[in-house]
C-alpha cells in the first residue's frame, strides 16, 4: 500500500515503543503493529503526517510503501505496518501535489483540512505566509495567495465533484506574491477582488 512518512532531519522516527532509523530503498521491519503502540508508522493523507512531524524546521517527507501486517485506528489516516520501505523524498511542491491527489481522488472524505505554521488546507480560501509553505484552497470558487517560494493549490469543486485542480509556485511563470489568485475554466488567474 503506497503511503507517506516524515522523520526527523536524520531520518528517525519515535513513536509508541522504540525508535527507528530509515533508510531510502532498505526496508524497515518491526515484529508487530499496532497504532500508536508498535509497528512502523506511516500516513495515507501526507497532510497528516505534519500531526507528527511539522513541515519545515528539517523535519523530511517520504513517498513509502507499507506491507505486512497493517493496522488502522481511525486517528487520521495513519497506519502502523510490520515492513516499511521509503521510496522516494518529496519536496515541498512534491508534498503539496499528493496532498492535492488525495483529495481529489477521496472527495468526501473528512480531515483534508490543516492549519499550521506551514501549512494551510481550508474551503475556498486558503493563504501561504512562509517561503516553502503550502497553501490549498477548494471549493466552488476557491481562491489562494501566497508569498515568494511557497506552493499554492486551487481545487474547484462543484456539487461534490472536483472538476479542476491546479498546483503553482508564487515566483514562478508570473505568479507574484501576496496577489489573490482563483480558477476560471481551467486555467489560473488573478482574482478580482478579495470576496
């Protein structure tokens, strides 16, 4: 099952009875699982994973795979697994694109929304205050805005049903900072006014 993992800068996680080391590519293994208690720990929704690691201050994001025995308490999306395997590391932008997917892909699930230093996920306006930050607005006429470096994304969704989605970085291909920006059709634009 693909899921995502944070760790601490070196790579080490602690949680429920021990601490564990990863490596990218080498499979890590416990001999039991269960949330919160034992096992490797991981997350379906990447958003969640900043309940236990933050975004930014070092803390590292992983594209994973957990196998063997998977358990699930309904905390968030996060399971605990006997094997553990990280595939790839996400950059910010990385980790706002699969926040994005995931949304898109479970429409009416509930806990998409987060608000941290970093990172904010609200219904139709959501804003960015730090360079590398991730600011996700959805809705029927969403609306996001964001300073130089961060990762903006735009989710129109209409009668429950996302028709569009968008990710940009302010800075880049004329998006400019502090600058309120929504979805028309498909394509992004700089919003009117801020309503």
């Amino acid at each position: 099952m693909t899921v995502f993992k944070a760790t601490n800068q070196d790579m080490i996680c602690t949680l429920g009875e021990g601490k564990f080391s990863y490596q990218v590519g080498v499979p890590a293994r416990a001999p039991g699982s269960k949330c919160g208690r034992t096992g490797l720990h991981a997350c379906e929704y990447v958003l969640d994973c900043t309940g236990y690691y933050s975004l930014g201050g070092g803390n590292r994001f992983f594209l994973a795979e957990a196998e063997g025995d998977i358990a699930e308490d309904g905390a968030d999306t996060r399971i605990a697994c006997t094997r553990l395997t990280l595939i790839k590391e996400l950059s910010h932008r990385e980790v706002a694109g699969h926040a994005m997917l995931y949304m898109v892909h479970h429409p009416k699930r509930e806990g998409w929304e987060k608000k941290q230093a970093m990172v904010e996920t609200a219904p139709d306006r959501a804003q960015a205050q730090m360079p590398e930050g991730i600011a996700i607005a959805r809705g029927p006429k969403p609306m996001v805005k964001g300073v130089e470096g961060s990762h903006l994304g735009l989710i129109k969704e209409e009668r429950g049903k996302i028709t569009y989605a968008r990710l940009f970085t302010v800075g880049q291909a004329g998006i400019r900072p502090d600058t309120w920006y929504t979805l028309e059709r498909d394509r992004i634009k700089e919003a009117e006014h801020e309503t």
